[in-house]
C-alpha cells in the first residue's frame, strides 16, 4: 500500500529520536524521563511526583526514584503541595538545565528544517499536525496512558512554547479536543 512512505518515516523519526537523545546526554546527562521531567515541570511547576510520572510514561514508584536522582543533582526540589500532597519545583540549576536541553534540542532539528525551502516548511508543519493529531488517536497509546496525560506524554520532549508561536495552536491540544468533540482536524494554525 504505502510501504516506502511508512518506511521512510520510520527511519527519519527513528534517527531524529537518536539525534536528539544523544545531544540530550551529551550536554545534560539526563535520560529521556530526566529530562521530560525538567521541560514538563517548566511548564506545570508545582506537579506531584504521581502527575509528573503520567505525564512523562513513568509509574509512581519510577517517578519517585527519578525525582530522588533530580532532587540530589540540585535540580527539583520537593515543597508541600495541597494536603499531603508534595510538589516538585525546578530549582534554578533546573532552569538553566532546562534551557540548555531546549537550545541543544533546536540545534539538532533547526537545521533539518533548514534545508527545507518555505513552501517545503509549511508544508511539512501541515503534515506533521495531521501525523501528531493520528498519534493522538492512536488506540494502543489510548489505553495505556489516562486520558488527562496523553498529551502531555506526546509532548514529553517538546519546546512549548515554540508550538503556539504566532497564533498557532498546538496540534496535540487540538487533537485532544477532536476526539473529546467526536470532529476531525481542521487544522490547528489559528484555532
């Protein structure tokens, strides 16, 4: 059917994954969870370690023991939460660590895209929204991951921010709203 082209994107997504995991250990050297943990509390501060595990793939007594390495490296550190509850907090290390792995992670993907000419870039942009918001509605993803950490486990590794620049509306908010609504994608530029 269309064997080459899933082909293809297997091997780019593969080796992309690569590129950037290992510019990731090389500058920070944190793992994968490490480091969605940093960017995930960037942007949520405050998370207990059971909602941070959710959002980054981890069970509660993973997560427990990564924030423990993350606590001892000085880069969260755990404050009391609502209740019982304790939240997790960058520190400011963290901060720094945090930036530095969104900077390290654009110099691996900026040029990729860069040897794209305009109309190749938005193009691209277009079809990955429509790749993510499928991965969104991907059922084996679905029943493994709670409904309110899906997405924020989709966007474990991502720089945010860069995603809603210039009005732009984040492909994987708007397929978690498609699948709420039961609508199909518009498209998210603007939404």
């Amino acid at each position: 059917m269309h064997d080459r082209l899933a082909n293809l994107l297997g091997a780019t997504a593969l080796n992309v994954v690569d590129l950037v995991a290992e510019e990731q250990r090389s500058a920070s050297d944190l793992g994968d969870s490490a480091s969605a943990a940093l960017l995930t509390l960037d942007e949520f501060p405050g998370l207990a370690v059971t909602t941070l595990g959710r959002y980054i793939g981890l069970s509660q007594p993973a997560a427990a023991r990564m924030v423990d390495g993350l606590v001892q490296r000085g880069l969260v550190e755990r404050r009391t939460g609502q209740g019982r509850a304790v939240a997790v907090h960058l520190t400011a290390p963290g901060k720094r660590t945090v930036a530095r792995l969104l900077k390290d992670r654009k110099g691996v993907l900026g040029p990729l895209v860069e040897g794209l000419d305009a109309k190749e870039r938005v193009a691209l942009e277009a079809l990955l929204e429509k790749l993510l918001h499928a991965v969104y509605a991907s059922t084996g993803r679905a029943e493994r991951v709670p409904d309110d950490a899906l997405g924020e486990l989709l966007c474990r590794l991502c720089d945010r921010a860069a995603c809603i620049r210039e009005g732009a509306a984040c492909p994987v908010t708007q397929a978690g709203k498609c699948a709420a609504t039961g609508t199909a994608l518009e498209g998210s530029r603007h939404a």
